[in-house]
C-alpha cells in the first residue's frame, strides 16, 4: 500500500518553496528551526552565519564535534569579520588560507584592510585588497604615500585615503597667515598627487584660525581645478563660513563632523541659531550624519525674572523655517552645546534651556521626517527601543567648556536636556498621530 505525501510534505520538499516559508522566520528564531530537520538545517546555518565574525565561528568549532556540521558551517559563510580591537588577526599574506578554509567566503574584513575574492571566466581567484591609509599633510605635496608592506604581489591594491592637516610639518613657520596659505596651497597639489579622491579630510590643529573658512578656499580650489570634493570632513572649530562651506561642498558631503577642541569657551563662535537660520538646508542631499558643536550662553537669571518668563510663558525661541524642507538623508544628529566654564543655572535658567533645546528637537523633528519619522508608530517604538538601548539617532550634549586649568567636560544638567530635547519631538508626533487619527474619523463618518 503505497503512502501518500500530503499538500504540505509536498511543499516542503520543493526547496525554493521550502526556504521561502523559511525566510520568514523572526532571527531569534532560527536555532530552533535549525533542528526541525536537515533540510531546514542548511537553510537556516546559511542564512545564521552569512556574516560572521572569526572569534564566533572559533568558539563554535571548539564546542562542534560533528565534521558534517563543521562543513556545513565553513560553507555558509559569505563575509568574514574580524572585530575592531581583535588581537589575533593574522598577517595578509596569510588571508589566502581563510579563503581555502571558508571556500564560499567572498569578502574578510579587519578594522582597517577588506579582501575581496572574485573568480574570473577561467575559475581563476583573483584577491583585491582595500586598506585604510592616513596621510598627514607633508612639507611637501608631492611626497609618495605611504605603502602597504607585505601584500602578495598577485593581489590587486586600493588605497582608501584619509587626508589630515596638521600644523606638525610647518612649525617652523611663524605667521599664521603665512602657514595657512601654504597649507591651502598644498593640499590643492597633494589631492592632485592622490589620484582619486579621499574619503575623508580632516583638519584637526588648533593654531590655524577660521577653519571653515580655510576649509572653504581649499574646496574652492579644489572645485576649479576639476577635482572632486571627499564625502567626510572633520573639522575642529565652527565658525560663521560653515554655511558657505557646506553649499560648495552640497553634491559630495555625506558626513561633517566638528570636534570638541575649542582652548576657550570664547573660540566658539557660533550658535545654533546662527547656523539654522543662515545654512541652505535644503540643498543638502547627500548629507547623512551631522555632527556640531555650538555656543550656548543662557539667559541670565535675572534678565528671565524680570520679564515675567514663568514655566507656562516661556517664548518661542527658535522660529521654524518655512522655506525649510525635511532632507533627504540625514539620519544622525549630534549637537554639542558648549557652556561658559562651570556654569550654575538657577531653576528658572533650567527651565529656560529646557524649552530652548524642547525646541530644537522639533526643529530637528522636521529636518529629520523623511529619514526617521515618516511613519508615526513605527516612529514611536523606535524612539523607545532606542532610548532604551542609549543608540539615539538624534541627541544633545552640554557641556562645559574648559578653564585654563582643565578640559572640556559633560555638563550636569546634560542628561535632563536630553530628554527636554526627545520631550519636543515626542509632541510633534503627537501632534501627527491626533491629525491622523481626525482624519480616519473623518473619512468613516
């Protein structure tokens, strides 16, 4: 009497089906359906360990005995990683092995090189190597970049450049003027000298003065010589030529980063304010991580008492821009906002800095929608998802700025404006949610 294979068998035993029902299954899941059998097994390895880090699949093949499953697992790997700050990581000349160890890997990536292994018509593996190379700004532009010893002839090598500028080289020049002026000079000819474009360029010495402006003549000649602009810049002071400086560099920068390295509270320039009001936001598109740091001299008591500012009458301090559209890609913003030295701020100064920063959470609410909060409740469980987990997107810092004897440190009253600050877009999705909701109503009656 022959046996018959039910709908359901016969669906499972069709693989493209089979991995289809399978894929569905939520990732905490996956090593218990692993089990159910060795047709979903393979599946599920496959899909668990597609990318790995080297020092899991160590501890698993210690703890593994079977040679079948070992396989199994050598197999299902595509991309392997060693974590960054990783000790053992072996030399490059013998990445070669890892390849032969993890025959399906296409790509090994360390904290600072990527293998890549493509196979050409012949069958033939072909390895390019990607590495991370940092060039401060030499005497002289012309100088060879540094190499990267002990690569196996055979391989194909790509150097991915991060431009610094230092003042290290040029010490010896007195004038400031002068210094930056050679400075902008030879960047123009060590990009020129490159060959391609860098991912990033960061100025990070503390002598040279307006550093956006500087910045901004550099690109400018960049930009007329025909060259292309890098993607990242950091910087480590905020001056009034940012605007300027991020309209010229509008079609290539995806990440500006200004650090915290201001001498004197003094040195910060800028406000929030400032650069809200004057920078084109709306030309920046390709812009996806912000990072400012602005100066922030509160009220003072006494000037809040005397205008009667109670905790229900604080003013709208920052004004939204109606010419201002939600961008495109920004998905991360830090503010840092820089305090006079061990500022004390009375209760109602609190108060005050808390509805200033509530507002600018919902001025960053709306340059942040079409990335973020485009959909309310998903938007809602992620803004507690991620305040559990401290991984905002969006945050403010205060902080202190140095004296002359110590360094810049965390403020306080940061965390309780923090909060201030999510408090301001929490109300704007609020504010959706209700309208949402009016119209549903609307529309069923």
């Amino acid at each position: 009497m022959s046996q018959t294979i039910s709908a359901a068998e016969r669906v499972w035993s069709i693989a493209p089906l089979r991995e289809s029902i399978l894929s569905a299954i939520p990732s905490e899941n996956v090593p218990k359906i692993a089990l159910v059998s060795q047709l979903s097994f393979e599946y599920m390895i496959r899909r668990k360990y597609r990318i790995s880090e080297k020092k899991v699949i160590d501890r698993l093949f210690v703890t593994c005995k079977s040679r079948e499953r070992k396989t199994i697992y050598r197999h299902a790997i595509r991309k392997l990683i060693f974590a960054d700050g990783e000790k053992d990581v072996p030399h490059l000349a013998r990445w070669p092995r890892l390849f032969k160890q993890f025959p399906c890997v296409d790509e090994i990536i360390s904290e600072h090189d990527q293998v890549k292994r493509t196979i050409d018509k012949k069958g033939k593996s072909k390895l390019h190597l990607s590495y991370d190379l940092a060039d401060t700004l030499p005497l002289d532009p012309k100088e060879p970049l540094k190499k990267r010893l002990g690569v196996p002839k055979s391989w194909e090598v790509t150097a991915n450049i991060r431009s610094f500028v230092t003042t290290h080289n040029y010490e010896h020049i007195q004038s400031i003027s002068e210094m930056q002026s050679i400075i902008k000079s030879n960047i123009v000819e060590r990009f020129k000298m490159f060959g391609t474009v860098p991912s990033s360029f960061s100025v990070i010495s503390t002598r040279l003065h307006s550093t956006c402006k500087m910045v901004y003549d550099i690109y400018r000649n960049l930009l007329e010589e025909s060259l292309q602009l890098p993607p990242t810049l950091a910087l480590i002071a905020c001056d009034p030529t940012l605007p300027d400086l991020l309209y010229i560099s509008r079609q290539y920068l995806e990440f500006l980063v200004i650090y915290i390295a201001p001498k004197v509270y003094n040195d910060v320039t800028v406000t929030f304010e400032d650069l809200y009001r004057t920078i084109k936001w709306n030309d920046l598109e390709k812009l996806t991580h912000l990072h400012l740091i602005c100066k922030r001299q509160p009220v003072s008591h006494f000037t809040l008492e005397s205008r009667g500012d109670g905790p229900e009458e604080i003013p709208t301090i920052l004004q939204r821009r109606s010419d201002v559209n939600p961008l495109r890609s920004l998905c991360f913003f830090k503010l840092r906002l820089l305090y006079p030295p061990n500022t004390m701020l009375s209760p109602l100064q609190l108060q005050h800095e808390r509805q200033y920063v509530c507002q600018v959470g919902k001025l960053l609410y709306h340059l942040t929608f079409n990335t973020l909060f485009s959909d309310i409740q998903s938007s809602i469980c992620f803004i507690q998802s991620s305040m559990k987990n401290k991984s905002l997107p969006l945050e403010i810092e205060a902080l202190y700025a140095r004296d002359e004897f110590g360094s810049v440190k965390r403020a306080e009253f940061s965390k309780g404006l923090n909060k201030a600050f999510w408090t301001g877009i929490l109300e704007k999705l609020s504010e959706r949610l209700e309208v949402s909701l009016e119209k549903e109503a609307s529309k069923k009656s």
